[in-house]
C-alpha cells in the first residue's frame, strides 16, 4: 500500500525541535502569495515580497486578487501589478481572482484589462519553462519542473454574472486538470494545482470530479488557493493523497514557500509559512504603551510586541460572521479578520510558554466595535472559545486574570457584560460608567475619554492652570476607582507623552512607534 508523508508538513508546522533538525534536500522550493496588493500602501509590499525570493525559491505563483471588492476595476491598477510582477528575480505566474474580474461592475471590460496586462507573464522570463496552455482558456496553464507539475487554473469566487459562462469554465478547468494529472505522468512525482476559490457549492461540477482524479493520480497533490485571507492547512479534504492550503493574505503575511521533498513513496510538501511568531517576546514591556489604530502598521501586532506596547486597539467591524479590522468601513473590506491579525499569533506565542511577553507582563487587547454592539459582541464571543485559556476571564462571577485581557470599547455591550455571570473580555469604561446601578469595578480593565472634549485642541504639555486643574481631577477619580486612564486623539509626540506620564494618566497613546522607542530610549 503506498504511504503518503503528508504528516511531514504538520510536524514542521507546529515542532520548532523539529524544524532546527537537517531536512531532506528538496527537489524544488517554490513560492505562493495572493490577495495582495489590497491598498496603494501594499504595492511596496508586494515588490518586497518578491525581491525576497531572489536565491531563495525557482517560481512564485500569485493565486489572485490585486485589489480589494470594493475598489473599481480601473486600468491603471492592472499595469502597476503587472510592472511589478515582472521584477519578480524568480519566474512569476499569476491567476485571476474574482476580485479584478467577475466582481467587477464591468466583468468584461475588466477581464480585458487582466488579459492585456497580467496574461503570459512568462513571455518575459529570461529561461524557457516550456509552459504549456489550454487552447480554450490561455489562462490556465500547465509546466513541468524536477518531477514537479505545476498546474494553474481559472478557478475563482465571487459573483456568477453568467450562469452559462460559469458552468463552461468549470468544465474547461476540469478538463485541463483531468489532463495535466492522467498524461504524460511517468516521471513526476508531485503535482500543484493553483486556483484563486476557496471550495464552496458554486465549485460542486469542478471538484465532485476533480477529487477522483487525484485519487488515480496515486502521487501527491497540492490544491493551493488565496480568497479566504486566512491560513488553511486541511489534509482531509479529499483523498489521502490531497492536501488543500490556502494562503494568507498577502498584506499580513509574507509568501509561503513550499518544498517537495523525498522519492518514490515518500515525497511530501514541506511548508514554511515565515510566519515567525516565535516565544514569548523578549523585550522589556512598557506598562505605559498603548498602541493606537495598530493596525496600520506594516506587521500588526508584531511591530508592537516588539517595540514593548502591552496595551494595543484593534477596530473591528461585523460582517457576515465575520469580525473584520480596520478603521472606517471601507478598511474593514480588506478582509483582515480579527482572529488571523491578533488572535492566532498571540495564541502562538502563549502555547509556547503560557506566557506573551518573557518576564511574564499580561498584555491588554482593546477591541473598539464600531458595528452594533449586541450582534458584534456574540460574534466574537464565539471566536473567543478557542483562545479561552489564556485569556482573562469572567467565571461564576469571579474574574480569573490571563496573559491576554480583552477589552471592549466603542460600541460596548455595556449591560450584557456587566449582566453575564461568565464571560471572556472586560469593558473599557467611561467616567460616567461608575454611576449605573449595576457598576461592577472588577468587569473594567481601563476608562478611556476623549481629550477634545475636556480640554479642546490645547496639547497635555500647553495645559493652563485651570485645564492642568482638571486633568489632575481626572486622573484622582481614575485612581480612585483603581482603574488606568487612557485619553485618545492626544498628540503623537514625545512632548505630549512626557507630560501626560507626568500627570499621571497609565495609558500612553502612540502612533508612531519609532518615536516611543526613542523616548524610551531616553528616558532609560
């Protein structure tokens, strides 16, 4: 019976021991990216992720979707993705996504602009791959590589505008698949299947027949994808010979590089998604540091672990379950869910020694909803449950702290969690909060305000004598109810921080993070 080592890609995944161990010589490293870039900021992004490949891999594979839905489909987003796709150091395919095509306003007009400029990205390699293409759809193509083939195919989500066109091409896909895996197969040992769709119903004509194909295949399979945003590693999804990733969105995460590895019955993939999110951080906390919006940093979360913020904000918006982040509405439709940009990494870093931060500092994680508070609020309590253990936690009335306090703000379900007898997150408190009849001190980690309603546009270090007055009011009835005080839209200087520490409000608002370091520095 042949013996599949798909296991191998698990135990590298989650072993560090494991993965400092001499691995087998691959027979060929390759690279997959996609859902990038998603804003002009990403553009960068996306040409420093395929300069990093130099030296490092012999083909990179771009899965689809070079803009965000909500973006129109305009020429001039095409043409830049494709300028930068053809600096790639390594050859560089790319398949649609439903993004710049069926979702568009225009589907026609849009697939126009993909094939003028993103079609046959190979006809500017300095080496010949001998790519092979289906007569019918140009698209989807098919080249071999030390006993590897790679096969990529028009496959994506969104929108069905032409019912008769859609059933067409999945049949056309089909057919280039059933080919590439049952021609010529004598001396590969692998095959790749890229597409952009994340498997669902609308997908049943193509996989229904594609899963039988792979299973008489009786080599390895890769089904790679992008469209969920989210890593996905799931060896049951089809025969034993069949595993199915989907990659991260490539805005948050760098390309995953895939190995094959190993002869005769046991090859495997080895995957390594760079995703370093390692131990527990090992620089010195900062009590004081909140770090504000942090999501627009180019690595949220990480950047601030790593300059030693122990309180950081995330915004969050509900949409279809889903509990999305960004800062106005139009942000949120990115795609960066909450669980993949905070929730996942720091579950990974707690698993490794019960801890976030070395010496044992508990970090606070503001969630500001700005989406109505009862329905956001279920939605993440559900997709709190699997993090539960290292999160502070309500239980029979009693709060139980954790390495991670969630804190609620903006659109807070205020009653609902003073009410529940057991739930995992605090609330960030206003001063108004202690006069409710149901004011509970140990239900809040914090009580924020806003600076410009008390004291206008004048800067914590320009304060007069009655506004410095009244800071010093706030502060004492903070302490007094033995809660930090936060202020946000407070300058983001060192002058302002220098005096608000002075003043005594705990929580310190940052933007600019290399600023803090070096205030930091300094004050050290």
């Amino acid at each position: 019976m042949l013996r599949w080592s798909l296991g191998l890609i698990l135990l590298v995944l989650a072993s560090p021991a494991l993965a400092r161990e001499e691995p087998p010589a691959p027979r060929i490293v390759f690279a997959a990216l996609g859902d990038l870039p998603y804003s002009e900021p990403e553009y960068p992004i996306l040409e420093k992720q395929l300069a990093s490949l130099a030296g490092r891999v012999e083909l990179a594979v771009h899965v689809g979707d070079i803009k965000p839905g909500v973006l129109p489909c305009v020429e001039s987003i095409y043409a830049e993705v494709a300028r930068i796709l053809k600096t790639s150091p390594v050859p560089c395919f790319i398949i649609p996504g439903d993004n710049e095509w069926n979702d568009c306003f225009q589907p026609a007009t849009a697939w126009a602009l993909w094939t003028k400029h993103l079609a046959r990205l190979d006809a500017h390699w300095t080496e010949d791959w001998q790519v092979a293409r289906q007569p019918i759809r140009d698209e989807n193509f098919a080249c071999d590589r030390r006993g590897v083939r790679f096969v990529g195919i028009n496959l994506v989500g969104g929108r069905q505008q032409d019912a008769d066109e859609w059933r067409a091409r999945l049949a056309q896909d089909l057919a280039w698949v059933q080919k590439a895996l049952s021609e010529e197969t004598d001396g590969l040992v692998a095959a790749v299947v890229f597409g952009h769709a994340l498997p669902s119903a609308k997908h049943r004509a193509f996989f229904d027949a594609f899963l039988p194909a792979v299973e008489a295949f009786r080599k390895p399979v890769l089904y790679l994808h992008g469209d969920g945003h989210r890593w996905t590693w799931d060896p049951s999804f089809g025969p034993r010979n069949l595993l199915r990733v989907q990659v991260d969105q490539g805005g948050i995460a760098p390309p995953v590089l895939i190995s094959v590895v190993g002869e005769g019955n046991d090859v495997a993939f080895r995957i390594d998604r760079r995703l370093d999110f390692g131990p527990p951080v090992a620089v010195q906390p900062s009590s004081t540091a909140h770090a504000h919006n942090d999501y627009v940093h180019p690595r949220p979360l990480l950047d601030a672990l790593d300059h030693g913020f122990t309180s950081i904000e995330a915004d969050v918006f509900l949409r279809n379950g889903e509990l999305l982040v960004g800062h106005t509405w139009p942000d949120a439709l990115r795609g960066r869910s909450l669980e993949s940009l905070y929730l996942d990494p720091l579950w990974q870093r707690f698993r490794a020694d019960e801890k976030i931060f070395r010496d044992g500092t508990a970090l606070q994680l503001l969630i500001d909803f700005k989406t109505d508070a009862e329905p956001t609020w279920e939605a993440l309590q559900e997709k709190l449950l699997p993090y539960r253990r290292m999160l502070t936690r309500v239980v029979k009335g009693e709060v139980r702290r954790g390495a991670v306090t969630i804190a609620i703000s903006g659109n807070r379900p205020t009653r609902a969690i003073l009410e529940a007898t057991s739930c995992d997150a605090l609330l960030d408190g206003r001063f108004g909060d202690p006069q409710r009849p149901d004011f509970d001190r140990q239900r809040f980690a914090l009580i924020s305000a806003s600076w410009s309603d008390h004291f206008g546009r004048t800067a914590p270090n320009a304060l007069s004598p009655e506004q410095h007055q009244e800071l010093t009011r706030l502060v004492a009835t903070a302490q007094e109810w033995k809660l930090p005080l936060r202020f946000w839209g407070t300058p983001n200087d060192a002058s302002a921080w220098r005096a608000l520490k002075a003043a005594g409000v705990a929580w310190l608002s940052a933007d600019d993070f290399e600023k803090w370091k070096k205030l930091m520095s300094e004050m050290r």
